[in-house]
C-alpha cells in the first residue's frame, strides 16, 4: 500500500522531500474532486493525506464518503482542527484513544 498526497505546491513539497512519490498537485476546487475521484480508483493507494481546507471545500457528500470508506484511509492535515481529526482516525484505526 501506497501514500497518496493530493494539495496544492506548498503542501505537497514537504511529503516530495520525505519521498512519497504518489503527489497531485491541484489548485480549484474542481480539479480536487475530479483527482480525487482517480485516486479512489487506484488500489494501491492505503492512505490519502489532504489539507484540511482542501477537504472543508469539497461537497459534502464527498466528505462523508471519504470519511467512511476504509481503504485509503483519509488523513486530514494543517489548518484547524488537525488534533481533533488525526486523533479520531486514529480511533478509528485502532480502536483505543491513545490520547
């Protein structure tokens, strides 16, 4: 299983310099949902890394079925309430809070 990372340029150097090498760089709102539909389709991406402003902006039933699904797994980071969200996949993953 693979990392995906989906985000605009600023976001996606730092996972490009730690070696991921399944990055979409996007910039509109459109382009993430059709890029996300395609990384979906992909199955051996296990984990989707996305900006948590990113994920705010995508339609909601979008995020609900992103939230739900098992494989990848969508990690959520930056902007506000990245604890809150990392801490329930975690949950979720594991099924102890760790915290």
């Amino acid at each position: 299983m693979e990392i995906a990372v989906i985000g605009n340029s600023e976001f996606t150097t730092g996972f490009r310099l730690a070696g991921i090498k399944k990055i979409y760089e996007t910039s509109k709102t459109d382009d993430l949902v059709h890029t996300l539909q395609s990384i979906l389709k992909e199955r051996d991406v296990g984990i989707l890394v996305i900006h948590n402003d990113d994920l705010a902006s995508l339609p909601e039933q979008f995020r609900i079925m992103l939230d739900e699904i098992v494989t990848p797994t969508t990690i959520a980071l930056g902007g506000a309430g990245e604890s809150s969200n990392l801490r329930d996949k975690i949950k979720q993953a594991v099924g102890v809070d760790l915290w």
